[in-house]
C-alpha cells in the first residue's frame, strides 16, 4: 500500500467510459491504495461518450482520446505521460490495446481473459516490450487474502498430496434470453465480442485459474460437456468439465449462468491425503481447513492462525470486519505498482500474468474442443 | 404412523448381529412409528453371535437362526411367523436372502444395493414373489420431508424445465488406508463383498437415486472417472461423472471416500427455467428454493408454506425441531407397512422399490465401463 | 440403549390422546432405544377419546382409564402392571399424578414444568415414594450428544473460568392472538392451566435449564423485564431477563413467542476466560469451540475429538448423519430405563430431576416477581 | 460518487500517523470514490512522527503540521486550504479538533464517540460552525447498504409495528489482560483517554446506534449491568442492557470484548407484528427478512428485491460480490462530500450527526449510571 511516500503512478484507460461495469471496478481497485492517479483515458470509441466520461473523470480535456493508438502515440511522447494503462473493454478489443502500449514502452493492466482468441493470446507473447514494460492480468480473485493463505497452505504441504479439486461458478443473471439491451449481456453472449467461449470464458476461466493458482497443479487434460440451455443462444451458458492432473490429482468444474439462486458463487474445494479446505467468494472472509482426524476449523482473514506474510496477505483491516471485491482486486493494483517500482519481487509471482491468461485461453480451446468430439480428453498443449 | 390401532407387523431380520451399523439404523426405523415388532433373527452366520445378538434383542431362542435358509422355512411354517423380513448383510448377502424369502411369501426391506451384482439384481426381478409378497430398497435419503418436497415442488412445474442437476456425496472417512480391524471399512473395500464400485456404489448411488427420486429425469447417459487413490485400495474411493438426461438436462455427480472434512456431505442442487432448489443432508431440516428474479427463500421441514399432503411428508414435530437420519429411515418402514396392510396405495410410488435398484447397479457398472473406456458416454441401457 | 437382553418396562401415560402432541413424542422417545411397552393409559378424561386413544395405541381395553387415580390403584395391584407412566398432561394436571403414582412406586416421566405453581413443586419433594420410585423430568434438550458434550467441556476446564453466558429460545407462533381452536396455543396462553408464566414458563424454562445444565453456574438472583405483546394476552409472550451467577459470571435470557422468523431457535453461548462455545437447537449436530488465540473449530456429534464417554452421549449413528430432537428425548428416556434397571449410577447425574423442575419454577417467580418490581434484582430463594 | 466531474474536496487530517489502525481506514475511505484529496495533516503530536507520517502520505512539507490548532490556523489562511479535516485521534482528543475547525469553517469528519464526555459533545453543540461547516460522524456501520435497506424496510411498514429490538457486539480481542505494548489496547481500556466506558463507549455505543438508525425507535430508559472481567482493568469489558423504547418495543443490547470466538460479531434482530429482519457485520451482503406466515427470504446486496434508490444504498458492485467495511465507511465520505457540495439533501437524512454523537453519549452515561444503581431504569435525559 503506497501509504510509503511513493510517487503515484501515471495511469491511463481503454474503455470504461460512462455505463460500463468493470471499468469503474478497476478505478475503484486503483484508488483503495493510492498507488496510482488516472489521468488520461480513451474511454469509448464514440467521441461525445469519451469526452463526457473523461470529464466526468475530472481528465484534462488534451488527454480525452478517442482512439487507445492516438492515445499511446502522444502519452508516450509526454514528459508526464501515462506510465501504465488499464484496458477494461470487451474481450475482442484487448489484443490491439495491449500490443500498442507494451511496444510504447507502457505497463499494462488488461482484463481478462487476455484475448478473445488463443492465436492473439500466442502473438502478445511474442511481443517485445519496450523498456521492460509489465504485463498485469487481472484475475482479480487471485487477490483474496485467504485465497493467497490457501495456496500457501497447499504449498507448505498441510494437505499432502493433492487428490481432488472441486471448483465452481454458478451465476443465474442469464437464465432468461438476453435483453439486447442489457450492455453486459449483450456483449457477452455475442461470440464475436466475447470469443470462442460463453460461460467458460466469462466465469470458467475465472473458476479455473482459481484453481490453478491455490493448488500449483498442472493440468493434463479436461474432458467437456457444454451446453446453451436458452434458446437462440449461441454460446455455451452451462459448462461441466473433467479435469485430470499431472501427479494424479482430479478436478470437476462447474461454471453456469442459468443456476437460479446463485448469484457468484464461486467455489473452490481442494482436498489431500492430509487435508481439505473449502473457500467461496460471496463469504470470503472465512475459510475451512481440515486436518485429517481433526475438527474443522473456520479460518479468518487476518484471524488467529499462523498466516502468511502480511504483503503477500495485503490486510487492511482486523479480523472480522469484512473486505471483499473491490479490496482483492486492490490488491493485484497495489502489488502491481510496487512491481513497477522494481520493489515487488516477493509479490510478483503471486500476479496473474500473460502465461495465465495464454492457458486459460488453451483451457477455454481445449474444453471446447473436448465438447465438440463428445468429451474426449483433451490436453491444452493440443489446441 | 402405526398409532391407528393397527396390529404389529411381525419382523425378522437377516444379518445385523452385535456390532454391526445398518442393522441397528433398521431397528430403531423400525420401532419409531411402532408398525413392526422384531421377533426373529438370523443375525450373523457364527452361531454364537447370532445366539448373543438374538437374546440381547429379545428373541425368544426358537426363533435366534444361524441360517437365513433356515428361517425362512421354519417361519414361514408358523402360524405366527413373520411376515416380512429385513436384509442387511454385505452386498454379496443380499440376492440370496432377497430371492429365498420372497419366494417364501414373506416382505423383503433390503439395504441398498439391492444386489452385489447387476446379473443378480435381474435375476431377482424374475423372481415370482409368493402371495405378492412386497419389496422395499432402503434408499433412505429419499425418507427425508423436504427431499418429499422437493421432488413435489419439481413435479408442480415450480422450477419450470430442467436444465442442470447437481448431486454429491463426499466423505472423509477412507482418506488412510483401511484399518483390517475396521468391519465397516474392511467389506466396503473388498470388491469380493462390495461388488464392482467402491464409493460409486456405496454412496455414489444414493446420490444418484436421490438426483433421480426429486427430478423425475430419466438419464440418457453417463460419463466417468473413477480413481482409487488410497496405495493399494481395489475399488474406486473417489467418483467423476458427467450426466445426460433425456429432454436435454445435464449433470455431474461427485462421490468421494478422501474428501477431507467431510463426514456425509450428501448435496442436491437442481435448476430449471424457471427456478432452483438446494438441500443438504447434513442440515435436513431446511431447504433453498428460489424463483427467478425473487429472493432465495429457506423453506423449513413442515414451516410456512403450503406443504406437501401430511401423508407423503410424515412430519413428526413442529418446524424448528429437527428430525433427521432415523426419522427418515423410519419413513421408509412406515409407509412400507402401510402397503403392506393395503393401506399405502397413496405412499406406494415413493418407496425405493427393485426397479430403483435394478436402475442403481446399471448407473454403476455404466459408470465402470465408462471410466474403463476413458470417459466414453455410455447408456445405462448397454449394461 | 436396551439391546442388551433387558427386559422392557413396562410403560403408562397420563394424557396424550389423539391430537396432543406432546404424548406422540413421548411415545415415540420410548420407543426409539427398544426400552419400554406401552401398555396402559389415562389418555384423555373425555371417556371416549380416552377408549378410541387407546385402541389406537393397541392398548388392552381393561387397561385404557379414564383417570389417573384409577390407573394408578389398578396397575398397582396387577402382578404385570406398569412399572413407569408417562405424565403429558398440560402444566396444571402434572401435580396431582406425580404425587400418586409416586406414593404407587411407580416411576414418574413427567413433562416439563414439573408443576404449574411453585408450591405444587415443593410439595411433590415432600412426597414419600414407595420403593424408591424414581423421577424424571423431560427437559428434553439436554439429551442432545453435544448439549453433553458442552457440559464436559465445561466442566474439563476447556473455557477456563466462566464469565458471559447468551442464551436465548425465540419462536414466532404466537405472533399474533391465539386462534382459541389452537389447542396447543390455548393452553398455553391460559393462566389457569399453564401457570404464572407465558413465554418464559413454556420456553424461558428450557432455556434456563440448558444454560445451567452446560455451565454448572449457580444463580445468584434475575432481573426481568416480561412483556405481553398480543393485546389481550394475559401471559408474557417475550421475556429479557439479566442473571448473575455466583462467582462472577453474568448472563443473558431472552424468550419470545413473538419473534417473526425463529421457529424454534434455542441457543446457547457460554464464554470463559480461556475458550468458548456455542450451539444451536435448530442444527444440534454442530457446535462452535473456539479456545483464545486459536481458529474457531466445529465440532460434530460422533465426530474427530476426544469425546466423551459413549455412555453418556449416547450417539447412534456416524458424525454426518443427523440425529434430532427425538433422538435426545428418547436418550432420558433411554437412561431413566437404566436407572430404573439399577444400572445407571453413571447416567443418573444427567437426568433432569425434581431438584431441576423446582428451580426451574424458582426463576419463574423471580423473574415475574422482578418484572413487577421494575426489574429489581432479585434472588431464587426469594420466591 | 465523483465519478461526474466534481472537484476533489481538499481534506486534512488530525491523527492517524504511521502505525495507526482508524486513521488509514480513514483515508482508503476517503479515496476509494475519489471525492477527497489528502492534501495535510496533523498526523501526531510527535514531530518527527509527524513528519515521517505525512511524507509517507505524499504531503507537502509546508502541509504536515504538529499541531492541530496550527493547521487550522494556516489551512484557513490559505486559498488553496482544506476544506475538510478527518479526526482519527484517541477519544479525549476529539473536541479540541472539533471546535477548532467548525469554528474555522473546516467542515469535520469525526470518529465516534464525538468526544470522551457528554459535556463536551454538549458544549460541542453550542459550538457556532463558521461559514455553515458541516459534521460527520462516523458510525460507519450505518453505511451499509442492507442496513440502509433494513432502515427503509422498517420504514415503510413491512415490519409493522415493532415489538423486540435484539441487538450485540461481541468481540475476544481483550480477552485476557492488556499488553501495554498494544497502542490500541492501550487507550481504549485507560479510563483518561477512552472516557467513561470500555466496551460501552468502544463497541456499545455503535451497536446502539445501529439499532437506532434501523428502528427509528426513541429511547425511554435503560437498565444495565456492566462488568470488568480481566483482573486489573478499570473499565467495563462486558456490558448487559435492558432497553426500553417510546410506544413500548423493548430490546436487549449486549457488547462484550472478552466474548471467545467472536472477532466482530455485530449483529441486529428486528421484529414487529408483521415481520421481522436480521443482519451480521460479518458477511454483510446479506440480510433475513421474514413476513409472518411466509418462509425466511435472503435479501442480497442489491439483489432481487425492489431495493431502495440506489442513492441512499450507493452499491458499487453487482450482487454476489461481496462488499465490506471499506466500502461502507467509504459511503459516508462520499455523501458527505455530496453535503459540502450542496447536493447532498437527500443522502443527508442518513448520515451520522453530532445529535447522535451526542445520544451516543447520553446512552452510555445512561448506561453506567444504572449500572450503579444496580440495574434502575435510567432515561437517557436524566444524566
């Protein structure tokens, strides 16, 4: 938390104008810490909706852009230009931004998924950053403090071997057709914005990168059954998955947008020779961890165990007072700034990366793929 | 409930000597409505326990058997013999008993699986029951009120078309290898007592009779994964299956014997178009229905709501005091003694019956054979 | 539990009839454990409901009373008359057959509160029993597994020195003014039959007598602050009391007949200076431990933790199968049948007795007294 | 939220150097809707702590003062001044601040309680604000946006009439005796700069805002029973109270920091005629509300219901993510900021004022008065 003296970092926007949802999500995450001030934004590709929602922003009207390449051109031409950049709009639209700034010598900051292609994903890798310009994914449930307390138990070797992993993430907001005019809907339900995949793409990867990142496994191959339950739809709204290990552990994946009643619930379940531990997103300031031959035990964020390091933690609050969404999401912003600083070595591994985002697309391909050939095992190296 | 004046139906018990777990659950199901009186017994194949066991129930000692070929001959011979009798040896000790007495004239309740083996099962559905003697399939989940309601609300068109089913059962207790000392453990990991399945057939199958009784879905297919992950352990201990139900709805099914912290996590999620329910066995008593767009609401075993008829849910208590395992086992026994005394043409089609059985062993070795052919989607059908 | 070979007692009830139903639980409480035979009743002092009750209950017809008096005379003079009765009557015919059946020496199962005066209380301790008739009163939650389980931890020495105890019992169905056709409502609303108190005589009671049960706390005097809600009501229907115990320790009593939402929520909070508790009636197969500077644990009925004694908790099935409120009411039952057998010195201390049925009508008066008196402090022994 | 083009309100703050907990939750409040600009301080009255405070913050060198009168002195004296100043230091050290900036038409943001004794909040409320400065309180708890949405729910009838207010805050943090080396601990349990209550004043005082904000009930009296469990602590660490509200509801206020097992368990039960609703800090996106006659509904955070405008509720995030302390505490800096800009007509009806700071007070002088009068109900306008 830059509450250090640090200098705030120079930030930019691509999209989020005036409306959108994950736009104002990712401004909120990087005011919590005060690590960066935004202060210039190629809001939307419509002119007046830029113009209005940088000024809403309070931007200085000369960095009000229309166009993100108009954007990287002159800001890197700055003396006072952006140092980083969010690109928050939908997912057909982060290859072209994410390219541009990194050649301009700009940290990014994208939503994920990376791309809304696996081939676009491949070709940002390929990439060359100008000056060591940083790449952020943000998988922003990768920044819960129990969720880093998670991994570190998995890691410490408090569950043993691993041997079964459950992950979920039911919603229920598209259970019915999609009003065309619901934006958030609309978009991603259509696969030429959102990509190859509906659910999967939108919550499976989120569920799945949860996964991959508290247990450290490597995945083998997935075995798929994707559905689109509502009419007309042309993308999956249902995705049940099979997932096989290397070393032996198993996984289910559940990811829906039709399960009445459930509104994000996410959940991870992973379970050792020695252990288990149970997480969900709507309530995660508790976490179940079981010793084998032992009661369960209900552990809280910043509450009285043994807990990892306080950065990798990133608590700002005692133990029993709630932190949620917006605070997790802070942190990959915060930990990010410190990466930019050259100070965040010990956190940067625990940052989602363009690696992540490259296997979640795999994941996304193979899962597909698997689904298509009537659930054949299917290893993300093969798509 | 027997408090009408009905006499007593007389009951034998075949297996359940001293020390055993299901024999004493059936007794108890069977004294807490008072339908039935326990009068004889062949308890264990060692005659000294069958003779112990016998007299700490009571039995007078003319009617304490060390054979069930035995007590089936001689009681059917007494004017005062029994009429039904209860099964609950291992799975491999189920089809003999089940045959004998049926053909003996005499009411079978046998634990679930109805058989070790599904040739078995077929074999005792042609089996030609003297004087329509009665047979129940103690899946005793299906006992529970709200599951009663459950199945009603979904059959009242409440959740509109079914569009996913989620069922599991995960348990922690085979985490370690199985202690030789430990009866219970011990035959449910002996493929020779057990049968094919380890945990798909011990707990796997209730959850899948359980999916079945409270959706009415009738399964297409099924596509697998087994694992045993205990070193040495013959049957699986941890089950993966992917569900297709004719019309269109989807599934999957987890049982687990290595789920650290669960004891019996027994869960049932369903969603259709127009809305979802949730239950636990672990807290039976309540139940979340939600219809879409309104708030998820808490129904409660016989609370506020316009329940189901008195019959089918046999409530005993008043909302708020909990009833659990036993009572819904005791479900079962009463209502199957209603049939038997002609009275339980209303209750009749709510009781576990042969087909359900017969239908638990094909979803078993479907699941087999599935998880053998590396996840191929295989029908029931073509077991 | 009675499958050790021991003979059944043989068992009366006094009150009960058909649509009572507090008898139909006491009914099936005896018989769940295989203890007791029914076999003679004063079910009703309507002559017919009392014969139709009976027969209902395959009672023999020269066995079916229509007084108590009556049964006690009879059944005392029969060489195979009941050893036991069962007395279920409301509050105010609980005096007059405790009495008599004692001076019969038969042993009393009397419905809690013992008595509905303090006097009628103090009376029944002055009563002779012949043959050392015994006495049991039903506070039927302290037969739950972890209600014991609590006591012992108590008692080990596991919170350390007590200091706050929470316990509250709110229900909702008397909201609104009682339907006179209700027969349980109406009772209960009745000061001639139900006794000086409302809310805090049906439920305040269970809730003191759980707290003392689990603590050992002595009180050292209540201050009470009792309202009626309902217009016309002539009983409280919520009750806030403050307890001070001696040694220190303070405490907290609501009841409440009047709180929409709450079914039947009995809980129970006790915290000590090294450690924690709490439980719920509603989900009494879990209850929370937290020991200072640890994570809270769950703890589960049967399950991983040194419990105690099985004698004494009397658990019948696997950690994860729920028992429920039937099952603890027919663990008194159950141990009274050991104690009445002459085997249950080490049970004995569990059971609810006369001592507690006076105390209990004891912080009746105080608390009524206190309330009238502006919620003066005052002491049991004032009353 | 000033995501509309409004100015930055410049803002200073009096305490909340390095190491402070209040203080930095102050400033993500202030910073997370972007309505404030830290732009001075007084961070300590240590100077070097001062300094190294508000370099850390980023502020300018000529900004960071040592004393708050002098801030007050040269902010107002500037053009570019604060126009706001948060107060995050020990209680005794509120009024100072208070008076000294209203009466430099400083608009104040107060940590509660507004001061460390009824005369002083009372003088506080002669205080003449200059230029129409405004007050905040910050009972951050009112932020909420379901408590928002219980106040209206309460509000608009759907209760009815209320009968039992059931109020707590339970913490362990004190549990055993006070490590001097805890600056938090310190203060709150030293009588000279925490003032007349421990837990009363720490935790009480806000539980028994929340209930009154909620309820919109008006206190008659109060009867108390404070203790000081640990050894050696002069103020109360466990605080029983009996309410008593105009028009004849009645409640029960518990506030313990010795509770095991509880870190923040603040929680408020409402129940009138019609329904009643319950709420917990600890997982605070979701609410019970329960019609008589209906099952228990799950209101979500800015879930399906017809909520409130989203005005008065200020969500940020779709349902199902969780929302937190941060966020709501952020809900009053940015209302407030709506108040100083002169659009704040309708949020300003909610946000915590100095007429509560000062009930706040009353109620816990109310409160200790009657503790030593052992339990007399005592009006809060009788001290």
């Amino acid at each position: 938390m830059a509450e250090n003296g640090a200098r705030r970092i120079r930030l930019g926007m691509v999209g989020g104008g005036t409306g959108a949802f994950i736009g104002a999500v990712h401004r909120i995450a990087a005011r919590i810490d005060g690590d960066y001030e935004l202060v210039a934004g190629a809001l939307s590709s419509n002119p007046e909706t830029a113009m209005e929602s940088g000024k809403n922003l309070r931007l200085a009207e000369d960095r009000i852009y229309t166009s993100y390449e108009d954007m990287a051109a002159k800001e890197s031409a700055r003396p006072d230009g952006i140092e980083a950049v969010a690109i928050v709009t939908p997912n057909h639209v982060h290859f072209g931004p994410a390219k541009t700034f990194l050649e301009a010598g700009i940290h990014v900051i994208c939503d994920k998924p990376v791309t809304s292609t696996l081939e676009d994903a491949r070709a940002l890798a390929e990439v060359q950053p100008k000056n060591g310009a940083k790449f952020l994914l943000t998988h922003n449930y990768t920044g819960f403090p129990l969720v880093r307390q998670a991994r570190e138990l998995v890691a410490s070797g408090a569950l043993g071997k691993l041997r079964v992993v459950q992950v979920e993430y039911p919603q229920e907001w598209l259970t019915e057709a999609t009003d065309p005019d619901n934006k958030q809907a609309a978009w991603r339900t259509d696969p030429k914005r959102s990509g190859a995949g509906g659910a999967i793409g939108d919550i499976g990867t989120h569920a799945y990168n949860l996964a991959r990142f508290v247990t450290g496994l490597t995945t083998e191959a997935v075995s798929a059954d994707l559905q689109s339950f509502v009419p007309g739809r042309e993308l999956d709204d249902n995705v049940h998955i099979l997932l096989r290990f290397e070393g032996g552990a198993r996984g289910m994946l559940w990811a829906s947008q039709v399960a009445v009643g459930n509104e994000n619930g996410l959940q991870l379940r992973v379970y050792g020779d020695k252990g288990g531990l149970e997480w969900r997103q709507d309530n995660p300031n508790y976490m179940w961890f079981t010793e084998f031959g032992k009661p369960k035990q209900l552990l809280t964020r910043g509450g009285s165990i043994s807990a990892p390091p306080a950065a990798s933690m990133n608590v700002r609050i005692p133990a029993g007072h709630p932190e949620g969404y917006l605070e997790a999401f802070a942190t990959l912003y915060s930990q990010f700034a410190q990466v930019i600083r050259g100070e965040g070595d010990d956190v940067a591994p625990l940052l989602p990366s363009l690696a992540d985002g490259i296997e979640g697309l795999e994941f996304i391909m193979a899962a597909v793929a698997s689904s298509k050939a009537d659930g054949k095992w299917t290893r993300l190296s093969d798509v």
